[in-house]
C-alpha cells in the first residue's frame, strides 16, 4: 500500500487532526516504513507458532499491600 496525501488526508480528518505540508511529508514517510516493516513481517513463516496471550508468564504479579507507619 502505498501511503499519499489522500491517505494523509483522511486520516487526519477521522482522527480531527491537522497537519502542515511538512508534518504530511513526515507522516508518508513514517508510515511507509511502518507499511514497509509489517510487510517484512507477513513473510516470516508462523506455521506452528502459538499466538500469545501474554508477553510474560507472569499472572496477577502484585504485592501485598501493607502498612507502613
């Protein structure tokens, strides 16, 4: 996909944000390289990888609240 002003364009106006010729500049090229980076990562092959629920394995790890005088 190839990111251009219409693209810019729409998306500022759903998100009610403005930007300037220079910001619009910027944005094509950061989001082409997003587009760029997820295109990379689509050509990985994921057969037989489980998908994540968590990052950690971690649960509920908290502390237990105490009183400190």
């Amino acid at each position: 996909m190839k990111i251009n002003d219409e693209t810019i364009d729409r998306i500022a106006k759903l998100s009610r944000l403005e930007f300037t010729p220079e910001e619009k500049a910027k944005l094509k090229v950061d989001m082409g390289n997003i587009l760029n980076l997820v295109d990379k990562l689509n050509e990985l092959d994921t057969n037989g990888v489980e998908p994540l629920i968590h990052i950690t394995e971690g649960y509920n790890v908290l502390r237990e609240d105490g009183v400190k005088v």
